[in-house]
C-alpha cells in the first residue's frame, strides 16, 4: 500500500558530526588568522538553518551568513545571539528589520548607507560590484 506521509517519500538525514568535521577542515585549510562564515540561507539549503547553527556554534564561526533579513530575524527568535551578516542587498523594509534584529547588513548603495546610518544601525559590510551588474558600489 503506497503512503502519502512525507518521510516514506523522501527525507534528508544530516549527519552533524561530519558538518562539524567539514567546518574544521575548511578552517583549518583556510588558515588561523582566516574567519568562517558559514551560510545558512535558505533555510540552511533546506537541510535546516536553526540545526545547522547549533551544531557549528561551539566551533565559534566569525559570524553566519543569511540572504534576507527575515531569515535573520528568525535565527535571533531563536536565540542565535552570534553575528548574523545578510549578504543580498537590502530594501528600506530590510534594513528596518536588520537594526530591529541586530543583523549585519551588505550595504551596496549610498541610498542604503544613508537608510542605515539614519535608523542607528551598528556595523555593516561593503558590498562591492565584481563585473556581474547584481548589486554593489
């Protein structure tokens, strides 16, 4: 008899011992005096944000990266008190939600700097325009 449940279907396991392992080692290749950002947007690629956060933490990562700032807001509504840097650009809305949360904005505009000095935002990081015309000074 066929099943409808989800986990008879598919599921996704996540072995947390080998994403620790995989941290260490791009750490350890990247050198001492380099931070780890790990990105856990998109709901940590869909293998969870949240569980991908709690099993890196105590390795100390810089910060975790996001892609929005809802995303963000939703790992500081679970306690996640470590930097959390939004790496896409952000509209005014976005920034809002980035100085309510404490986030870390990308910011890529004189507009979005203006915005972001204006609301009493704290640190942010230069976004910088490579060649691909996405976004960025």
């Amino acid at each position: 008899m066929m099943s409808n449940e989800l986990r008879a279907r598919a599921w996704v396991e996540v072995d947390t011992g080998a994403l620790r392992e995989n941290y260490r080692t791009i750490a350890a290749r990247a050198g001492g005096r380099t931070a780890v950002i790990p990105m856990v947007k998109a709901d940590g690629y869909g293998l969870g944000a949240l569980m991908a956060v709690r099993t890196l933490d105590e390795l100390e990562p810089l910060a975790y990266g996001v892609a929005a700032a809802s995303e963000g807001a939703a790992l500081r509504a679970a306690g996640v008190t470590r930097p959390i840097i939004v790496f896409t650009p952000l509209s005014f809305d976005g920034l809002e939600t980035a100085a309510a949360h404490h986030l870390t904005p990308a910011i890529s505009s004189l507009d979005q700097l203006e915005r972001w000095a204006a609301l009493g935002g704290g640190g942010f990081h230069v976004e910088i325009d490579t060649g691909m015309g996405r976004a960025g000074f």
